[in-house]
C-alpha cells in the first residue's frame, strides 16, 4: 500500500524557521557560560556563621603575623602573613573543603601557605565543628579591604572545582588605617593544630 | 657499462630540460620571472628556509633583573656548602645553590614548580641526574659508590664502558644497549629568610630564595652556565587536558655564574652575625 507524500506547507516551514532562529538567538545571546559556571557566593562578615548548605563556616579570628612558628619550624613573611581562623562543620556528609583565598581590592589573588605549620585545606565529619587556621603572605597594598573565599571546591583553574557550588566570602574588615598598623606590628603566631572545635566558637555536637 | 651507467642522470637531465622549455616557451618574460621566484622558494624549503630562526639568548649577568614569565628574577650568586638545612648530599657531593630575588608580578599566585622549569639545573657541572623511576626498588650497584654523574656518563661512553647500574634494571626492552642520558633534576626551592621549602609565590612579594641541587665534589671550576627559559602561557591545549599554564619554550638568558666556595661553619656563623 502506497502512503501519499504529505505536503509542505509554508505554515510548518515558517513553524520549522521560527524554532531554529529561536534556538540560535537563545545559545547566542543569554550568557550560558556564566549561568553554569558562577558558583552561588554567601557574603559575611567575622564572627558569622554561613550556611553554605553542605557546610556552615565562621570565620573566628583574623590577625596578621612576620612570624609563623610550630612544633617543627619557624615561617618568616615575604610580607605578612593574614592568619585566619576558621570553624567549619559540615552538614551532609564527610566533606575536604579545598579552597581558600585572599582577594585584594586590585582583584590579586593569594593563597594560603603550609609554612609554620597552617592548613591549606581542611577535612571535616558531619556534626562536629573543625576548627583550622590558614595563613596568607601577602603584600602591605594587599593588606586594606582584603576578602577571603572559602569553599569545599578549590579555586585552582579558575575555580573549575567551585562551579555551581556555594562559597563564601568573609570580608576582612581592614581599613587603611588599620593596614598601616597592622604592617608595622611585628608579631610572631603559633597556629593551633586542626581540631575540633571548643563550644565557643562553634563546636560540640551538631 | 660506463656509457650505460651515465645514461641515467643524462637522460633525467634531458627529459627536465624538454618540460621547462615547454612549459616557459609559452610564456611572457613577467611569467617566466614569477614562476621563476616560485621555483627557487620551493627549492629552498628543504634546507630550514622557512624554519624560525633561533632566537640570541640574551646575556645572563648576577645583579640584572630579568623577566622570565610571570617572575623578575634577579640573580644574586651560586654558592656551594657541604649541606643546606634539611638538604644533605650523599658522600662525595656537595650542594650547589644558585641565590636570587624572585618577584611574581602577576595577579594570581604560581607555583615555585614553575620557578624550576624556568631555570633548570647547569649543564655539565657535575650535577647529579635523577635517578630513573625505573631503577628506583632495583638493587644497588656494590661498585658505585655515587650516582653517576653527566661528565662520568661522557667518559664511560667514550670509553665504551658499561654503564654502572645493571642495565637490565633500568633499560626499557628494545632501549638496550642505548641507555638514556640522565635527567637533571629540578632545583629544591628553599626561602633564604627562614630555610622552609617554598610552594607558592603570591603576587607583589619579593622573596630571597636558593634554587639547590646537588653537585659532585669532583667539579672543580669556578663558575658555572647558567640558563633561563621563557615560560609561554598556554591558555588552550589542544593537545591535552592541562588548559591555562606555563610551558617551559626555549632559552632566553644564558650567562657563566661565578661560584663562590663553600665557607667552614666559623666564617658563615660570622657572616650572619
């Protein structure tokens, strides 16, 4: 049995067309790139618990120091170092947070050292606060209006492993003034070893 | 048979000779002069014509800031000591060390890594290779006493000497009887201030660092060459999945560092005081 040929007519053409140019003016002008890789960022201050939805971070303690010494060294600046403290605990499951980063108002980026005994990344079980200490050496101009990013996913190629993802963002809170001070003090910090945390600052059962 | 094995080039010679003439017979002097020039860049091609022509290392002098990717890196001196910190050279060595300011003037912070593939270890100093992943675990040789060194691999070849190690341990099968020439290794990078190994140069800090290899006490000279090599940011490798870093092209600086000697430990301990 023979099936006529259906017919074209010009209102499926125009329907055929008028989906194409949509579909190409979609992937041409809405920015899909940015939309799938801009991770979600959490802003905060000092002393404030983030919800990052697989973690809640604080950011307990800032400081600076020339000096950084631990049980096996001692860590002279390039600079200074920004010593930052940090309580995480993780609310999912057991979690690495990767990434830590100090952004200046020039948009330089830094990241933390293990010299003098300082974490670079930390590990942390669900229901327990995990307390650990990153140091950055940076320079004096770094000092004023300085940002840390801290996140599960680390920011290396441009924060490939923090896409999608929540970050935060902790302002340091440094004011011109203060950077000047803080770059003149010489101070010497012992880091604490990475623990759990005291229920002071975030710890004890979840 | 002279005739006979002369006819062959004649012939060709003949035969390339009736094809031009048909082809430029036709032709108008402008032709002729064009496929002319064509001919003679085809001809040259074979000889590295259009090869990139290598570039002049400029010189490489101690107090001279150079740009070397995204580092300034001045050279301040090469110094030799029978151990520098954690760093501690077998019997017969001694470690050698190189002592810049490295600046990153980037934005973003880099790995000392990079510092390392921009200034590789002196050649022909008595540096001593790597030792081969696959020699690592086989048994040692009782007659080596050390590693061999690139000047002992010269004179073991020219001697036509078996290499030290057993080369069945080391040579891959089909590589036997061509063993690899040893690599040098990448300098140890240590912070001069405090002695701690340095991972990351962040951006704007100038630190006083010692790039350290271990070198065989049986070099005796009084300088050494050193080279650095231009770091070309590759921000798309189509050729692999590692986007967005810094490849290790060709040598820019080159220049003969002299060597101080290593100092007794009252005259260092003087120095720092």
């Amino acid at each position: 049995m023979r099936h006529g040929r259906r017919r074209i007519t010009w209102k499926g053409t125009a329907l055929v067309v008028g989906a194409v140019t949509a579909g190409c003016a979609l992937v041409t002008y809405v920015p899909q790139e940015r939309n799938v890789d801009t991770p979600f960022v959490v802003e905060g201050e000092v002393g404030e618990t983030l919800d990052l939805t697989y973690a809640d971070l604080t950011v307990t303690e800032v400081r600076v120091a020339d000096t950084l010494t631990s049980f096996s060294e001692a860590a002279a600046a390039g600079g200074t170092f920004i010593v930052v403290d940090a309580t995480w605990r993780a609310t999912q499951g057991e979690t690495i947070f990767s990434g830590a980063e100090i952004t200046d108002r020039q948009g330089r980026r830094f990241w933390p050292s293990q010299r003098g005994g300082c974490s670079i990344s930390a590990s942390a079980q669900p229901g327990y606060a995990w307390r650990t200490t990153y140091c950055f050496d940076v320079p004096r101009e770094a000092l004023e209006g300085a940002t840390v990013r801290l996140a599960r996913g680390d920011q290396t190629e441009e924060y490939a492993g923090q896409r999608r993802d929540a970050v935060a963002v902790v302002d340091l809170d440094i004011t011109a003034s203060e950077a000047d001070e803080l770059w003149e003090a010489e101070e010497t910090v012992s880091p604490e070893e990475p623990g759990y945390a005291p229920a002071s600052a975030g710890g004890g059962e979840g | 048979m002279k005739h006979a094995r002369n006819d062959g080039p004649d012939l060709a010679f003949r035969l390339g000779r009736r094809v031009v003439a048909a082809v430029v017979d036709d032709m108008s002097t402008v032709q002729r002069v064009g496929v002319g020039a064509v001919a003679a860049l085809v001809a040259v091609s074979p000889f590295g014509a259009w090869s990139e022509v290598e570039a002049q290392a400029d010189p490489l002098t101690t107090g001279a800031p150079v740009e070397v990717g995204p580092f300034e890196v001045t050279v301040e001196k090469a110094a030799t000591a029978d151990e520098l910190g954690y760093l501690v050279p077998e019997p017969g060595n001694h470690m050698l060390a190189v002592v810049a300011n490295v600046t990153n003037t980037g934005e973003v912070p880099e790995y000392s890594v990079t510092l390392g593939n921009a200034i590789p270890a002196p050649e022909n100093v008595g540096i001593i290779p790597e030792v081969p992943l696959a020699e690592l675990g086989a048994d040692p040789d009782p007659d080596a006493a050390t590693e061999p060194t690139p000047d002992d691999a010269d004179a073991d070849a020219g001697a036509g000497a078996e290499p030290s190690a057993d080369p069945s341990a080391s040579a891959a099968p089909g590589d036997q009887g061509e063993p690899e020439e040893p690599k040098l290794p990448s300098a140890s990078i240590v912070n001069i201030k405090d002695g701690t190994s340095i991972s990351i140069f962040n951006p704007g800090l100038t630190y006083r660092v010692a790039l350290i290899w271990e070198q065989s006490d049986k070099f005796s000279g009084d300088v050494i060459p050193l080279e650095m090599v231009e770091l070309e940011w590759v921000e798309d490798d189509p050729m692999g999945l590692d986007d967005g870093h810094w490849f290790a092209n060709e040598v820019v600086f080159k220049g003969q560092i002299k060597v101080e000697p290593a100092k007794s430990d009252a005259s260092a301990d003087a120095e720092q005081q």
